[in-house]
C-alpha cells in the first residue's frame, strides 16, 4: 500500500488551510446549491447551461474540499524555533547573495502548500531551499539551476519567518 504524502507546513500555513476549508464548506457549498436549486427551477436540465455551470463548480469545490482535507489529514507541522537560530529550514527567513557581489535576497522557506513568490515565501522543494536547508550563517553553497548550470550563495542571515 503507497504511503500517504505528508505535507510540511508552518502554524501559520495550516491555520490559513483551515480557514480556507472552513469557507467552502460553510459558504461557497451554500451558494452554488443555492444556484443549483434555482436553475432547476428553470425546467428542462438538459438544455440548462446556469445548471450545467453550477454543477460543475460543485464537482470542482469538492474536489478542493478533499484535497484540502487530505493536505490538513497529513500535515506535518514544522516548529522551526526548535531548530538552531543559525540553520536553515522551513519556517524560517533565510537572506543570502550570490557570489561574489549581487545583492542580498531574503525568502522565507515554507512548505510547498503555503509557497507564494510574490510574498518572498518559496517552497521547501524548491531547489534553492533544497540546497540551503541545514545550513548555517556564512556557509557557502552551491545550488543547481534547472538549466543545469549552478550558482554559489553565501548565507547571510537566518531568522524566525
């Protein structure tokens, strides 16, 4: 039998999972069987793309409710205040410049769930913080590029994300 996925993930990351099941179960079911009662009232099923439309909006928002449920049925909560300040892992803001002179960038490494560049927050299977996870302040490490190529970094900081 295949063992389940675990799902890494900070407090903060499972609190917003919650937050966003306990939505679609209490408020978007409600809405779309609501539009799902009233474009049967419009008779013929067949014919009846507002029915066919909310339907299919149904089968998708349970499809999120499960997996949803399944990454919460299988989170492994991280507490990175455990680990030693200087070390990277997940739960943590990690700065670091590429050598020998770029500018320092800070991402905060979270599970893969709760990754959002945009937000500096990357993945834990990324593979920058797949190199820097366990290392320390002043390591130097060389990441892999998906073009094949690599870079060297050198850990500036390490901080509680």
């Amino acid at each position: 039998m295949a063992e389940e996925k675990t799902f890494p993930m900070t407090v903060e990351g499972k609190a917003k999972i919650e937050e966003d099941l306990n939505t679609l179960i209490t408020e978007t079911r409600a809405e779309i069987t609501g539009r799902i009662q009233i474009a049967r009232s419009f008779g013929d099923l067949s014919e009846n793309s507002e029915y066919q439309s909310a339907k299919d909006e149904q089968a998708f928002v349970e499809g999120r409710i499960n997996t949803l449920q399944n990454m919460l049925d299988n989170a492994v909560i991280i507490d990175s205040s455990e680990i030693a300040d200087d070390e990277v892992s997940v739960g943590k803001k990690v700065t670091f410049k590429e050598l020998p002179d770029e500018e320092p960038e800070t991402y905060a490494i979270v599970g893969a769930v709760e990754a959002n560049p945009l937000e500096g927050k990357i993945s834990n299977e990324s593979p920058i913080a797949v190199a820097l996870m366990g290392k320390k302040v002043g390591d130097q490490v060389e990441v892999p590029l998906p073009n094949g190529a690599s870079m060297d970094v050198e850990i500036m900081a390490v901080d509680l994300a």
